[in-house]
C-alpha cells in the first residue's frame, strides 16, 4: 500500500511554525515511505481565504526544501461537495434545522443551568413537512446537522495511542451553513476519501473533530483512514506561543532573523522526539532518520534561541557547496571556499559572513595602541608567497624581537589587522586578507 497524505492549511495567516512543522512531519512520513504528499487548500471560508496567504505557504514548503506530488483547492471541488451533500440529505445523515443563533444560544445557557451538557437536542428531527414549510415562508434557511450516530468512536492513533469517544456525548455538528456553504469538516473527509488518503497527520487541536469524521467516513461509505494528532507546540516555558515572544511564521525566520531553513527543519524535525536536536545540514539525512513512532503526547516547547544556537550549529558544519546559492543570495559571490571554511565557526547566522568578509577585503580601521611594537612587527612580515604557515613564522619572529607573547602578542596585532578584537583564526585570516592589505593596516 503506498501512503497517501495530506497538508491541509487554510489560507487565512501566512505559515505559522506550528503549522509547518505539522507540515514538515507529514511529508516526512511520506518521504520517509516513498509515498505521496497532497497539498490541499483549504480555502472554504471564501472571505478569510487570500491568495497572498496561499503564496506564502507554498514559499514557506519550498523554503523549507519541501515539495509536493499533488495540489487541490477545495474551492475548486463545489460541484463535487453537493452531490455528496445530497447523498447524505438522502440517506438521513444530514438534516435540516431552523434555529437562529439566539434560539441555539437560549438553549444553551438553559441545559448550562440544568447542569447537562450542552449537547443540540434535535428538536429540528421532530420538525413536520409543514413546519418546516412554514419556517421557509417566513423567510428562514435552514442550516444543515449530520447526525451522529450514538455508537463508540475508537481508533488507534499513530501519537496519542488507543483513543475513545462515544457518539452520545457529541452534538451533531453542523456540516452546511445557512447560505449552503459546506464547512471544512465535510470537505475535509469528502477530499481524504477522493484523494485515497491512507494517513492524517494533523495538531491535537482537531482530535475531537476527528470523532466526528469517523462517523462522516463511514456514512460516505468509506473507511476512515489512520490518525496521527502531534501536541501543540507551547513557547519555552510551556505557554501559549506568542508573537510577542519573537518570530513566528517561516516568512520572519527567514526574512527578518536570516535563519537557515535546515535550522528549522533540523528542530521541528526532533522537537517532541525521543530523538536529540541535531544540526542535519541535507534533509536526505532528515528523512533517513524519520518515525513518527519517536513522537510524543508531551507538549513540545519552541524556543526561539534554541533555533538560533542550532542554525549556527548548522553554519559550522554545512560545506561550501550546500551554501554557495545562500551566499550569492545575500550578495556574496565573490566568497570561495577557502574564505568559507575560514568564517563558519564564526557564524551565528549566514549574515554574520558580510561582517568577516568587509574585515578581509575592507574597509577596516585598524586599533593601533602601540605604534612602535606594530611598526616593529610590520617589519618582520615574511616574504611572499604566503602560505598557512606565514602567521606563524611572523609571531615566532615578533615574539623574539620583542619579548612579548600570548595575549600581548596576538591581541594587537588582530586589532590592527581587523579592527576587532576577536574573529577567525589568524593564519586563516592572514591570507584572506593578503599582503598589500596587511602592509596598510599596520600602516607600511
Ligand atoms: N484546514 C485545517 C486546518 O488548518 C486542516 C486540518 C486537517 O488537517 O484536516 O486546521
């Protein structure tokens, strides 16, 4: 059987880093099994639906190096929800109620004070022909409830384990809106059994609805597929996330902090794993390492630091040919190999390589505290060609010239050759900077 899954984001907010890791967990376990990613637009709420939302998920999937085998918009599918609707108005399983929000909320508020639960009653099954005739003539539409069966709902959920609910303690929920629009649950299933969905992986926020589909699956005629409900990402310490708390959405991580996709996708990939956070630096390695058996029913916590120390974790290790397209990205072409290997232990984030690459090419303005000890100095600069070697031969030379070491050695002569007093490796450094430049900052 080849897995079939689905990422099914409404497009009313650009992509939040919840949502994209739900996203990031369903293509891998697709990936992961050879099987087949849908992207699926959920875009029945006409109004708070836009196509600039739409854009930036898919930019976001694709930032983030993930692809899609399929798309669909459930705007596109109408036509296709109303015959279904009408199977279902057919056999029973929808039916018509006539209540006004007011009534359904007076309703309420009395079962509320009755202790019970708030639970729809069905009056609207009583309703006879002339009722509802009636209700038409005065001008009202009716909205439209699925009924449920008042049966068990169990399944096993790849997450959460065996999970229960009973029918009985559901309210038919209602599946058509007033204006006949049909809401999302409808659409949802009726899209996961035309696109032979074999797995759902969605955020726990839905597992009550999925109570509910199972039943819509059924009276559809169709076997509900398997579930997995991953937890909710919390902030650090455990709370709602916030965007108080820093950048939330893929568009700002990449655009405003300047963080690595692979940084992203290296910590949505083990947040709420029995897995330790890596650096992975090729997303091969992401999907090689994949089970959606490793997530757990405990919260995960996002932290935007964590992120952070991981992306220049990721910085250290990524070779030269893995960020050479970033490089030019950011407007630096020009930095090769060798300056590459040289700067990425210096690096938090890719940004930080403009800074190490003015320090090489300028414009620096040298920290000259001791004139004499660096006029002495310059003259010791070996011959060229320099090699790697060069920095070492001067600092022997200097250190016996003048008697000085350790820190009294190296420390002024980075601050006249940087301008700064800490950086990458000197003997590195040396070179990226060349001769004729180093000549000038130590002012020969
Ligand atoms: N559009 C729904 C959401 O964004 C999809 C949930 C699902 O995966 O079924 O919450």
């Amino acid at each position: 059987m080849t897995v079939r899954v689905r990422f099914a984001p409404s497009p009313t907010g650009m992509l939040h880093i919840g949502n994209a890791r739900t996203a990031l967990i369903t293509w891998l376990y697709a990936r992961a099994k050879s099987g087949h990613f849908l992207l699926r637009i959920d875009d029945t709420d006409l109004e708070r639906s836009k196509k600039e939302y739409e854009d930036a998920i898919e930019d976001g999937l694709k930032w983030l190096g993930m692809n899609w085998d399929e798309k669909a918009r459930q705007r596109d599918r109408m036509d296709h929800y109303n015959v279904k609707i009408d199977q279902l108005k057919a056999s029973g399983r929808l039916y018509p109620c006539y209540e006004t929000p007011e009534e359904l909320e007076l309703k309420r508020k009395s079962q509320l004070a009755r202790k019970l639960p708030p639970l729809y009653d069905r009056e609207a099954l009583k309703l006879t022909d002339e009722q509802k005739k009636a209700f038409e003539a005065q001008g009202r539409k009716p909205h439209w409830r699925f009924k449920m069966n008042h049966t068990p709902i169990k399944w096993d959920d790849e997450v959460r384990g065996p999970v229960h609910f009973e029918g009985s303690d559901m309210s038919d929920p209602v599946l058509i809106r007033e204006d006949g629009s049909p809401l999302y649950h409808l659409c949802s299933v009726i899209d996961d059994i035309d696109y032979q969905m074999t797995h759902v992986v969605r955020g726990e926020d839905h597992v009550t609805n999925t109570a509910m589909h199972v039943q819509m699956f059924e009276a559809l005629g169709a076997k509900p597929p398997s579930f997995a409900h991953l937890p909710l990402l919390s902030d650090a310490q455990g709370g709602k996330l916030s965007k108080r708390l820093g950048a939330l959405n893929l568009k700002e991580l990449r655009d405003q902090e300047g963080l690595e996709a692979m940084a992203v996708v290296s910590l949505l990939s083990r947040l709420g794993t029995s897995d330790p956070i890596e650096p992975f630096t090729d997303i091969k390695d992401v999907i090689a390492n994949f089970d959606i058996a490793k997530f757990g029913r405990g919260t995960p916590k996002f932290d935007q630091e964590e992120l952070t120390r991981l992306n220049a974790k990721i910085l250290h290790i990524t070779p030269y040919a893995a960020i050479k397209a970033r490089l030019e990205e950011i407007g630096l072409s020009e930095l090769d190999e060798k300056f590459w290997l040289t700067v990425r232990p210096n690096l938090e984030k890719l940004d930080d390589a403009k800074e190490w690459w003015r320090v090489a090419n300028g414009p620096v303005e040298p920290v000259i505290e001791d004139a004499a000890f660096i006029a002495e100095a310059a003259k010791l600069l070996p011959e060229t060609p320099w090699t790697r070697d060069t920095w070492g031969v001067w600092v022997d030379a200097v250190k016996v010239q003048t008697g000085r070491k350790g820190k009294q050695l190296f420390m002024p002569l980075r601050k006249a050759l940087t301008g700064m007093e800490h950086g990458p490796e000197l003997a590195d450094l040396l070179l990226l900077i060349g001769p004729e430049k180093t000549r000038k900052r130590l002012g020969t």
